[in-house]
C-alpha cells in the first residue's frame, strides 16, 4: 500500500498536560497511523544541532505507541520499548 504524505511526519507537539513531545510516523492504514511519542526540551535542543539521529531521539527509556484516526483523534495509546518495534 502507498500511503499519501500530505504534512509532516516527524514533528514535535505539546500533550494535554504541556509535556513537550516528538511524534515521529511508524505505520499507516486507512483507518489509522502510528507514531512514536517521546521527548524533552533538551532533546530537541540536540537534534536541532545534529548531535544526534532521529532514531537515537526516539530511543528514549519512556516511548509511547500513539494511534491516531484520519480525524486526527487518538485512540489507543501504549507504553513500549522502541526495541520492540518490528
């Protein structure tokens, strides 16, 4: 399946409680995709002076599976190991 990029896929975003986050896309269906939420202010600071991968920023001791709609709605969310992944 292709899927259709229409924005960013890897970005950052506050959570409900203002916690700084970066989201990066994993997995697309049609009824939802999967991103990888993990993050802090110091991270960011890192990755924007490529101290660091995209793959060592997501590789952080807390990851959450985030599923997302198409309405942009989140609908599962779990606590994960970024080993884990296949």
């Amino acid at each position: 399946m292709l899927a259709e990029l229409d924005g960013p896929r890897t970005f950052t975003l506050h959570d409900q409680d203002g916690a700084l986050c970066l989201a990066h896309w994993l997995d697309e269906t049609v009824e939802m995709s999967r991103f990888v939420v993990p993050f802090s202010p110091s991270l960011l600071e890192k990755l924007r002076r490529c101290e660091f991968s995209v793959l060592d920023a997501l590789d952080q001791p807390r990851v959450y599976l985030a599923e997302v709609d198409p309405n942009r709605d989140v609908r599962s969310v779990w606590l994960i190991q970024l080993a884990d992944l296949p």
